[in-house]
C-alpha cells in the first residue's frame, strides 16, 4: 500500500497509455507483490495466463478513473478505496 504521492509520479512519468492494472497478487515475476510495497510496470503479459486465476486477472482502467486516481490533491485513503473498488473488493 505506497503512498499516493509515489503512485502518483510513478504513473505519470510512463510514457505511454494506462490501460490495466494488476493487483498484488498478480505474479512477482510479472510485477505483482504481496506486500504491497512496490509497482510493477511492463507490457500485459499473456505468458501466464491459462495459470492465472480470477482475481489475477487485470482490471481495465478507463481514462476517468486514471484520472481520479492522479488528482494532486487526492488522500491515501481516497486512492486506495478507488484501487479497492476497481478490483470489486
């Protein structure tokens, strides 16, 4: 769980389109991370895929949502509900 500042400029320094994020229970080696402690950034992988489960699986971002989550003014705790909700949990 990184701050939403880091997320932030993290994001907003990648030089191309957002169109998934991946949860931290996605592969370690593909990016995810169970402790919440760091951001993976790459390409989306099917490498994996037939092994994947469920709630592994990608979420699609759409522009408003990417929008929200890089507002210079949003909390910790505003930032993190909006990753929570678009993984439904």
């Amino acid at each position: 769980m990184i701050p939403a500042k880091v997320a932030r400029e993290v994001l907003s320094l990648l030089p191309y389109k957002i169109k998934y994020i991946f949860g931290p229970e996605y592969c370690p080696r593909q990016g995810g991370d169970l402790t919440g402690n760091s951001i993976g950034i790459g390409y989306m992988s099917t490498h994996y895929r037939k092994y994947r489960d469920k709630k592994s699986e990608p979420v699609k971002i759409n522009d408003n949502d990417l929008e929200f989550l890089l507002q210079k003014d949003l909390s910790n705790v505003y930032f993190h509900k909006k990753i929570r909700q678009l993984f439904g949990m």
